[in-house]
C-alpha cells in the first residue's frame, strides 16, 4: 500500500486513480493523519463467481423431489 500527502494526490488526482484502478491501495494523508484509503474498484462478477466456488465447493446436494416418510398435508 502506497501512503501520499493530499497536495501530491490532489495534484497528480489521475495518476493515483489510476494506480488504485490497476489494483494498489493508496492510503492519503494530512499532517500525518488518515484522510482516506483509496482502493480498486469490485469486480462484483468475479466476487460472485469465486462466493459460487466457495460453495460449491461446501454444499451438500440432496434429492429434493422423491417422497419422503412422513405424512403432512399442504392445505392445513
């Protein structure tokens, strides 16, 4: 992670947005103090893509359609 002052990302704004874009996390400064965290943008596809590995990795798949034992009955 990169730590900048807030004149140098003010004065260089694209470039540090770019930066963050390609996937580093800047992290800008005043007098020492945390102003903010810049950070690359979610790829909310592939977020889900690796939450469906995850579990599919983990799930446990049953047959949901045969009968089962025991009586109920819907209408109640």
């Amino acid at each position: 992670m990169q730590t900048i002052n807030i004149s140098e990302f003010r004065a260089n704004l694209l470039k540090y947005l770019e930066i963050a874009n390609s996937g580093e996390q800047i992290s800008v400064t005043s007098n020492g103090k945390l102003l903010a965290t810049i950070t690359p943008p979610e790829n909310k596809r592939e977020q889900a893509k690796k939450q469906l590995d995850t579990l599919a990795t983990n799930a446990k798949i049953h047959d949901i359609t045969s009968p089962i034992d025991a009586d109920w009955d819907a209408l109640t």
